[in-house]
C-alpha cells in the first residue's frame, strides 16, 4: 500500500502509472483503518474507490484531512473477505502490507462499505482482478517499486473504463457500477506500474501526452522517473524465456500464499 502518492497536489485528481487502466469506478465509499499509529488513517473517510488493473485506489473527498489517497496494490492485500451482518449494510475487510517508501510502514486492517450498494459485486470483482494479475506472467520485468514525483501527464482516453467493461478476460459489474471518473480528473505518471496486474501494459510514449503539472515527490524521497528497459518496446511481444532471477530478491514483498481470500459467497 502507499498513502498519499496517487493524487494530484490539489487533492481532486487521480495519478495512476503508464500503462494501468481503470475498469471499475464508484463516487461513494466509506473506508476506515483499525490497529493504525498513522494519524492520518484515523476516522472514518468518505470518497471515492477506483479499481484498477493493478490495485484499488482510495480518493478522499475532504481535501482538508491528512489522508488525500491511498492506494492497495493486489499482491499486498491479504485475507479480503465480504462480511453480511444481519443488521447492517455489506461490507469489505481486508488488511494490506506496505510498499517501501510510501509513506507508511507495517500492515493496517482496512473496510470499505458501499451506502449506495454492490458490495458483493465490488468483492467479486476485486478477486477477479488480483486472480488474473496473480496468474499474468509479464514478457518484462516490473521495475522496482519507487513512488513518483515531478511531472505527470493527462490520461488518454484509452485508459479509462474499457467498452462494457471487459479487459483481458476481466469482466467489469458496469451494471451495477455505471459511474465514470469525473471529466479532467484522471492523470499518469510517465512511469509504468511497479507491480503486477491484468495483461501487459501498454505504454505511451511521454513525447505523446498532454503535459498537466507536476506534483512534489512524497516526504522524505527523493524521486527518479523508472522505466523499462532501454529498448523495450511499448508493447514488447511476449518472451517466453523470461524468469525471475531467483538469487535476487523482489522489491517488495510477494503473494502470502498461505493467506489467499477464498471466493465471496453468492449474493442471495
């Protein structure tokens, strides 16, 4: 997870990665932490939840608190799961682990709520994509998780909710979630995802984009655009010999592979 590296220094838009899509879009959440030091995890937070081809994206709708955004990538996440009380609305649970420098450290349990309903169908769909971003196998290598700062870019169109929701084999519930990002409010940086997601990403040339600002590097960082290799193409053709180098070890934690969510059960 990351805390406050995926907005604009307004706090309105949102700042994805080059290459990573939005498919799913909600303007009303609630979120709140619990076993937290963070003072900006505190309280109850209201905003809006993007779904991604490679996390979850938290934007809180009071710009004046501390917490702006709050990003969980999926192979951070751990035992999500759908609570139904029986005298309450549906909500989700999880906890998620840190990314290194962003700007929080440790593990923080989190819950989401949904006042206007499709909290299985958001479930469902948060498992779909950490599924298929679990089982995608990239012909390159991610970089090294490193939040950005300094210029970012207007998104492309290309990156928004795909047509009916569909995305290389991810179905997104856009009859329940019919919602669009706010015209203008969708931004990237000119780096690519450091971390896995759905299919492989295509990304744009910075010679391409609209410039639109520049947000400052996250606290106590000092920020460097990463990219692909030199020479990689924006959309390289699959290499069926890449492999992890097992004697060095990832960047960021891996898939706790003895906490995976089991399915959500079926929406009565």
């Amino acid at each position: 997870m990351s805390l406050n590296n995926s907005h604009t220094p307004d706090g309105r838009g949102v700042l994805i990665y080059n290459g990573e899509m939005i498919l799913l879009y909600t303007s009303a959440v609630k979120m709140s932490f619990s076993h937290i030091t963070h003072p900006a995890l505190k309280g109850s937070k209201t905003g809006a939840l993007y779904l991604t081809t490679h996390r979850i994206i938290f934007m809180n709708n009071n710009h004046k608190e501390e917490l702006k955004s709050f990003a969980m990538p999926f192979q951070q996440l751990r035992q999500v799961k759908l609570e139904q009380p029986l005298l309450a609305p549906n909500y989700l649970k999880g906890s998620v682990v840190s990314l290194p420098d962003g700007n929080f450290e440790g593990e923080v349990d989190w819950k989401l709520s949904f006042p206007k309903g499709g909290c299985v169908d958001f479930g469902q769909a948060l498992l779909r994509a950490a599924d298929l971003a679990s089982n995608s196998r990239p012909a390159f290598a991610p970089p090294p998780y490193m939040p950005c700062g300094g210029t970012y870019y207007v998104a492309p169109p290309a990156y928004y909710i795909p047509p009916q929701g569909n995305y290389q084999g991810f179905q997104a519930p856009v009859h329940v979630f019919s919602e669009q990002p706010p015209a203008g409010n969708v931004f990237m940086y000119e780096a690519p995802p450091p971390y896995a997601g759905i299919g492989q990403p295509t990304v744009y040339p910075a010679g391409g984009l609209q410039y639109a600002g520049t947000a400052p590097p996250p606290y106590g960082f000092s920020s460097n655009v990463v990219g692909y290799p030199n020479g990689a193409p924006s959309q390289p053709a699959p290499n069926p010999h890449y492999q992890n180098v097992p004697n060095v070890p990832p960047p960021y934690p891996g898939p706790n592979t003895t906490q995976q969510a089991g399915p959500l059960p079926a929406k009565n």
